[in-house]
C-alpha cells in the first residue's frame, strides 16, 4: 500500500507510470536518463512534481505524433 503522506502537487511513482503510461521500470529509466526528477519521498517510494510529470506527458504525446 503507498503511503497516502505524500506532498500536494506531487504523484507517486505508480501514478506517474499510469499518467505516462508506461510501467515502473520505464519511470525508472526515465530518471537514469534525466527525463524526469525525483522531487521528494524515499528512494524507495519516490515522488515526482505533477508539473514535471504533465509535461513530460505532453512533450512525449508530441513526439508520438510527430
């Protein structure tokens, strides 16, 4: 279960996969690769600013229909 202590404004790394839609392990490399930051949480249970992860969002939907 995820902790529901998390800061307004930010989403869980299982809410920022399903806002992207892609899995974990995708946030995950989205991270390595410095497309996404951490903003919070544990390394554990990370969480990541909605405005990065909506923007992010809208750059990849962009892309896709490039």
């Amino acid at each position: 279960m995820e902790s529901l202590n998390i800061r307004p404004g930010h989403l869980t790394a299982h809410q920022t996969a399903q806002q992207l839609g892609i899995g974990l392990d995708g946030v995950r490399q989205l991270v390595r690769r410095g497309q996404l930051q951490r903003s919070g949480g544990s390394p554990r249970q990370p969480w990541y600013a909605v405005q990065d992860v909506a923007a992010l969002a809208t750059k990849r939907r962009t892309a896709k229909a490039a």
